[in-house]
C-alpha cells in the first residue's frame, strides 16, 4: 500500500527543507508525493472591476464597460494562467531529484489563502500524512500571520509531520 503525502510549499526556502526530512524518514517505495505551492491572488477581490451600479447608464455605456471589463478579466485569467504554469514549472525541477530517489510526485498549484486552500486540497483529494515545515514565528509575528501548520494540526484530521529546521 502507497500512501500519499501532501507537502505544503511557499516562496520561502525554509520550506523546502522538509524534502530533505522526507528523504530521510519516508520510503520511495511506500510514499507518492504532491507538492503544493498556494498563491496568494495576485489581485484583490476589491481590485477587479466593478460590477455595474448605475441604472442611469445608456446602452452605449453600458457595452463599452462590459467589453472594458471583459478585457480586463481576460487578462487577468491569462495572467493568472501563465503564473500557474511558470510555478508548476519550477515545482517539477523541485520534484526530480525526488523522482530520481524513487518517489512518485506529482505538483499542484492553488489560488488563495494556505490555509484554506490546504484544507479544501485535503477535503477532496487522498491525504494521509500532511509534511510541511514551520516557519516558528512567535509573538507579535505569530499573531499578526498565524500558523498555517498549527492551524492544519488543530483543524484537520490527518496526522501531520513538521520540521522546525534550525536557524
């Protein structure tokens, strides 16, 4: 039996160092892999354009916004299209050296909050072990950007490997 283990990865090297973790203490044989990167929306919900308000606008108004916007969503879609595959990219280069060990890895790209889009990866997908490393913030820091592995150990119930690496 195969398990498979999702790895939580963000823009930081700290984060790749679970690899290394998973290396030593997961088997190849035993172990697929899906490393995750999450992405935080490159805009904004309140910087899409906005929906039409006024009831007062004439026909002509009306179609130049919607092809202005239709423009704008487009670009945004390719945009976020182009990201996604630059990312999947550089995940794939990340995933051979643990091809090259014998793991199956396959590489999933999400739009959104960690957490969020953690748990729903979770939700829907075979998940028996999540291995991921903790950036340790205390204090002011852990209050002000959370902890997105304390919160995947608290909230989900799938057993959970972290790494604090050494500083």
């Amino acid at each position: 039996m195969s398990y498979s283990v999702l790895v939580p990865l963000d823009e930081s090297m700290i984060s790749r160092k679970i690899l290394e973790q998973i290396r030593k203490f997961l088997r190849p044989e035993d172990h697929n892999l899906t490393l995750l990167q999450v992405i935080h929306p490159t805009v904004e919900e309140h910087d899409l354009p906005p929906a039409h308000a006024a009831y007062e606008w004439t026909p002509a108004m009306y179609d130049y916004f919607e092809k202005k916007q239709d423009l704008s969503h487009e670009e945004f879609v390719r945009t976020q299209q182009s990201l996604r595959l630059d990312l999947a990219e550089a995940l794939r280069q990340e995933a051979e050296p643990l091809q090259a060990a014998g793991y199956e890895v396959k590489v999933a790209i999400k739009f959104g909050e960690a957490i969020e889009e953690i748990e729903r990866y979770i939700q829907y997908n075979r998940v028996d072990l999540v291995a991921m490393t903790t950036h340790a913030r205390e204090g002011l820091s852990r209050l002000l950007y959370g902890s997105v592995s304390g919160k995947i150990i608290h909230d989900l119930n799938v057993p959970v490997m972290v790494y604090h690496p050494p500083t």
